[in-house]
C-alpha cells in the first residue's frame, strides 16, 4: 500500500521492536518495520521523513553487531536512537561506548536538561524503562547531553544541525510514562509528519487499491469467522460488491456451533450471502496420526487452499484468493522483516503451495490487530462481534497437542463452550485478549463417585494483550477458575483435572502449538 508520509524502524532485534511501530502509529504516523541490513537504495525507494533505530541485545563494540552497510545518518532526514540506536550513534559518530558497571533494567528516573524538542511539553523529570547493559561514556564531537539518570550520566544526546537524537531508554514500553509524547514530538514535530494515519484513511486507500488491483476480476474470501477475516470481507465487499465471493469452510477443526453461526451472522448483518463447505474428513484424514505442529499447520493451510482451488473453479471471474493475514502474522512467519528468530509458521502466510490457481489479496498485512478492529468499527460492524477473542486459523488443531481425532475434538468442543460461557457470566470477556481451553496429550488417575478414573487433563489459558506481540496471563478469580473446573469436570465425559495456565509471552507463545 502506498503511503505519503512513513516513519522507518530499522530493527536491530529489539523484542520492543514491533511496539516502536504501534506507538508511531497511535500518534497518526505510517511507520514501517525493515531490518538494518536493508540496502541505502531500497531505504531510499521508501523515502521516509525520519528514520527511528531500534533496541537489541548487541553490543556495538561486539565483533559481530549489528550494523548497517551504510551511513544511516547522511539519509537527509532525522534520526531517532532508541537504546542500542543511541549507542550505535555514539560509536559510528566518534563518541564511545563501554560495559556498564552497574546493568540498568526496569524503571528508572530520567532528570531532562532540555525540553525545546524531543521533551518538548514535559517536566523536569520523567519515569522510564531501562533494558541495558552498556551506555555511552562519550557524546560524539557536535552534540549535547539532553538526559542524564543516576546510572547513566548520559541518557539522552541530540546534534540539532544533523538532526540525530538519541535515547538510552525504551519510550515505545508502557511503562516509560511519557514514552508517547516523545515519539509524537519526534515524528510531528521534529520529522515534520501530519498525523493523518487512522482507520477512514486507511480505509479510503485500501479501497482505491482493492479496485485498482483487482479490476473485473472475482475474488474468493476465505472467512473463517474470525475479526480479520470478517473486517476484510465487509472492506472488499464495500469496493467491490459482488465481486467478492466469500466462501467458509467447515475444517471440523471449529468452535461448537461456529460454522452455521457465522452462515447466520452474515445473512442477518451484513446481507452478504456466504457459502459453506464441509471439509471435515479431508481435514481430518490429511491429519491422521500427525503429532508435529509445524506439520499440522503446513497440512491444515494445504487443504484449505486445495479445497479454495475447487471453489473457485465454480465462479469462472475468480482470479484472487482474500486472507486476513496481520502484521504480527508476517514478522512472526517472515524472518526478512528483521533479525528476531522465526517463532513459528502461521496457516495464511506459511504452508502455501508454490503453484497456487490464485493470486493473494491480503488488505491488513500491514496493521495490528487493534488497527483491524478500528477498521470494522469504522466499516459499523457491530461492537459485540469486534470484541472477539482471536481464533486462530489452524482452529483446534493446535489446541491439542499431539495427535488429534474426533473423540478428543468433542471433548474439548464441550470443555471450551463450558469456560468461554462461565467468562461471559463472569463479566470477564472484555477485559481477556484471548482465552481458550487446551486438551493436554496427559491423563490422569481421578475419582468419580466410587470408581477410579484415567483420563484427560484440560489446560485452561487466558491472557492480556494489545497486539499479540506480548501477553500476560489474565488473573482469573478463584471463584470463577472454581466454577469452571466444577462444570468442565462434572459435565465432559473424558476429562477429569483442570489446569491454569500462567505463563507471559514471552517466553511462552499465547497458542500452546
């Protein structure tokens, strides 16, 4: 998609990374996620107003850090140096860089020696969060210490004529307090940047890009009923009317009920005809036996495709394929958008076949879940259905690790409907991200009226996000984890423990497969 005004975070392996871009974007800027190594050309080809460096584990020093191939700083625009940035700066720039004596993590209290620019609006003093364990012992020749804390005489520096800043601490973290009011002064006041990105703009361009692409040509949305899938029909279907063909299949890896609640949705909501297709025993015989996540996604996005490619062959104008796919999605599956390890391969961007009967059409491969759902807010998609929990792709598939068949599908159907429903009694389901149940490979010795028991062991997860990219684990009540555990015990034939997941991502992932 093409964008006026970007913001470029050149990422260095921060696990902070992908919030820099969030926070940018909660300001009403466009910014953009590529790694270093990216080439002086093809950062030149995006032409940013400014470019922010991120954290990362390195050291600068470090035979093998982490440095562009090229000198960032003669880009012509300013420049934003976020705690390895700032030190990256002061090395490539003729200041020095040395270990800490006393490594800094958690908060800390930044005493600010100049509020013209980049603290323009604050007080003499603000609460940060800190992540290092080195810092600049140096300030590079043409540059002024603008921050100082009581561990780092030099936390903060800027060189007004080159227009470079930088920053020992992390403002893009929750807990650095006025972290968002200094990235607004960077990419408004210092870059020059109109806040203009927000859900109608995007909506505006994505639609003139859906039609310039698409022109007479069909497109088949996969829907699975989930936020993104639903949003990204209802976009289409306002660019390009009955052009869209959307088709939902049943995988038999679905909530209880889903598929004909989602059939009944659209009909009801949005007046969009959808057609249903039970793939239930493809799914299913294509998983037999298959314990490996990594193979059941593989499997699981195979057959969709496969069973896509059938479909369409049925609307004879059908030259695209929609998905939902999401930002997190891509950095998560896609190695090349920065150094950081790939976690694992998600169903819509992984898996595909190399020879595939359509083109793919993905509208929100540049946003974040919460942009998503500003979007089908803006489209007047009803708040009740925006508020979803995510439901991943894969489905149940991947909330039962090891082999998975019918029976054990049934079980956790039952056990999920029972602990989403106690939530919702609860008043709980707005305040989670995203909870489920999990049927775990374990059984276990149990008691039940007179006769001993051996049998399976339900995980229960629920967590608190805002993109996905990092989680903590909700902090259900006792009474109401007591009340799940009671029902799902007493009324699903085949478990016969609860477990509470209570585990943060990182370094867990929210999905347990």
């Amino acid at each position: 998609m093409t964008h006026a005004e970007r913001i470029i975070i050149l990422d260095f392996g921060s696990q902070y990374t992908q919030i820099i871009a969030r926070k940018v974007r909660e300001a009403g800027v466009y910014a953009e996620i590529h790694p270093y190594s990216i080439s002086r050309a093809a950062l030149e080809e995006l032409a940013p107003k400014g470019i922010i460096l991120s954290g990362g584990p390195s050291s600068v020093y470090a035979e093998a850090a982490p440095i562009p191939s090229f000198d960032v700083f003669t880009m012509g625009v300013p420049v934003l140096g976020i705690c390895y940035g700032l030190q990256l700066i002061a090395h490539q720039l003729g200041g020095a860089v040395d270990k800490a004596a006393r490594r800094e993590f958690g908060r800390a209290i930044v005493n600010i020696d100049d509020t013209s620019d980049l603290f323009r609006g604050m007080s003499a003093t603000t609460e940060v969060w800190m992540s290092h364990g080195d810092h600049v012992t140096q300030i590079p020749q043409g540059f002024e210490r603008i921050g100082h804390s009581e561990n780092a005489d030099i936390c903060a520096i800027r060189n007004v004529e080159r227009r470079i800043w930088g920053i020992q601490f992390h403002p893009e973290v929750h807990h650095s307090v006025d972290g968002k009011a200094l990235l607004s002064n960077f990419v408004i006041g210092i870059c020059g940047c109109a806040p203009t990105w927000n859900a109608s703009s995007f909506i505006e361009s994505a639609i003139a890009e859906i039609k310039q692409t698409v022109g007479n040509g069909g497109v088949i949305c996969a829907l699975s009923g989930g936020v993104d899938s639903t949003v990204a029909a209802v976009l289409l279907h306002r660019a390009i009317g009955d052009q869209l063909h959307c088709i939902h299949i049943d995988s038999g890896l679905m909530r209880k009920g889903e598929s004909a609640n989602i059939i009944e949705m659209f009909n009801t909501h949005f007046s969009m005809s959808v057609d249903m297709v039970d793939g239930s025993d493809l799914f299913l015989t294509r998983l037999d036996g298959v314990e490996d996540p990594e193979r059941k996604r593989k499997i699981i996005g195979a057959a969709f495709i496969d069973l896509f490619d059938v479909e369409a062959k049925k609307f004879s104008d059908a030259k695209f394929l929609a998905q939902g796919t999401l930002y997190p999605d891509v950095i998560e599956s896609v190695s090349t958008k920065g150094p950081s390890a790939t976690i694992k391969t998600h169903h819509n961007v992984g898996g595909l076949p190399e020879k595939m009967n359509l083109s793919l059409i993905e509208p929100f491969r540049e946003l974040f879940k919460d942009e998503v759902r500003a979007v089908g807010r803006e489209l007047g998609i009803p708040e009740w259905f925006i508020e979803r929990h995510p439901f991943p792709g894969p489905g149940l598939a991947i909330r039962i690790p090891g082999a998975i068949t019918r029976e054990k599908l049934d079980i956790l159907r039952a056990a999920d409907e029972i602990y989403l429903e106690e939530i919702r009694k609860a008043g709980l389901y707005t305040q989670i991200w995203q909870a489920f149940a999990v049927l775990l490979p374990v059984r276990t010795v149990g008691v039940m009226g007179d006769e001993r028991t051996y049998e399976h062991v339900c995980g229960l997860r629920a967590v608190t996000s805002t993109d996905g990219m990092t989680a903590d684990w909700f902090h259900m009540p006792y009474d109401v984890l007591a009340r799940m555990s009671n029902r799902i015990i007493n009324e699903v034939r085949g478990i016969n423990r609860v477990v509470y997941d209570i585990s943060s991502k990182p370094p867990a992932t929210i999905e347990w497969e």
